[in-house]
C-alpha cells in the first residue's frame, strides 16, 4: 500500500518519465489524472458565483480528496474555495499554470475513480438575486430560486410565518 502510494506520488509530479498523453492531461486537469476527476470546472465556470455551492455538492462525494484551484483566479474568489475545502475537511492545492485549456478548479481522488461525467453546466442565477445584503426571501422569490437552482437556493432562507408577522421584508423583490 505503501509503496503504491509512493508510486502515485511520483507520476502526480511528473518526476519520471510520464508519456506525453499524460502530460497533456496532466496539464488540462490541474496536474491530475483524468481517472482520479470528479468534477472540473473551467475558467469561466470557476469564477461564478453560482459555482461556490456546485463545488460543495461535490466535496461532499466521500471519494473527493483534494481541492485544486487554478492559480488565474482571483485572489477573493480563491479564498472562498480555501475556506470551503477546510470546512469540509479536504486538503486543498492551488497550481500555477499558463496553459490556456487548464482548468479552473477541479476536484480529485487520490486514486482511480473513472467518473464519466465531470463536467457539468452552472446556470447563472438572475441579477435580483445577487449581492444582496441578507439572504431572507419571499416565499414567490425563494421558489423561483429553488426551481432556477436549488443548490443556490439552500444559501438562502424563506421568510417563515413569523417573518412575515413582524415585517421582515423580501431582500430581492423588497415585498
Ligand atoms: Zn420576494
């Protein structure tokens, strides 16, 4: 076990002579295997703020070990996923790369998960409910949250019956 462990290490740093299809995995894949992916998120992707609640779905993946970001992403949005991985208890790295189809966050294995689909889409949320200053919403806002992404939506509460008896108004539609 040991000595497989050894092993990976040295083909996850390229130390030996790793063919060359494998670099250029390597280098799409944040430094990683494509067999060790769980989820990987591009440039684009990774900067989104609907992204951050997509990335903690799959960090709760028992099999997710190592949290990778892209070293081109900006440093508030970088500490975010830092905070994140220690949170839920995973090891995170960032990488430097310059490669243009290198990733922008992946999220890996240690070993071989052969995962098919590691890609996924991220819909952006509409304006209304972004930067808002708390996360209380109207029972109409916070179903068409729910129904446009629920992941999103858990970030965000209903304003209960209570709420509503003493006047706490919807911070979207300000209702
Ligand atoms: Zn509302």
């Amino acid at each position: 076990m040991t000595d497989k462990t050894e092993l990976e290490r040295i083909l996850e740093y390229g130390i030996s002579g790793v063919p060359q299809i494998k670099a250029d995995e390597k280098r799409v894949w944040l430094g990683e295997f494509r067999e060790r992916v769980i989820l990987g998120l591009t440039m684009e992707q990774a900067v989104m703020v609907e992204a951050f609640s997509v990335v903690k779905r799959f960090l709760k993946d028992p099999k997710s070990e190592i949290l990778i970001v892209n070293n081109n992403i900006p440093m508030d949005i970088v500490r975010n996923y830092m905070v994140l991985a220690r949170e839920m208890d995973k090891e995170y790295k960032s990488m430097a790369t310059d490669a243009k189809d290198a990733m922008g966050l992946v999220i890996v294995s240690r070993s071989a998960v052969q995962y098919e689909n590691v890609l996924v889409d991220i819909e952006p949320i509409p304006d209304k409910f972004k930067n808002l200053t708390n996360k209380d919403l109207c029972g109409d806002c916070y179903d068409e949250l729910v129904e446009l992404n629920p992941d999103i939506a858990k970030e965000y509460k209903r304003i209960g019956f209570f709420g509503k008896l003493i006047g706490i108004p919807c911070n979207s539609c300000e209702k």
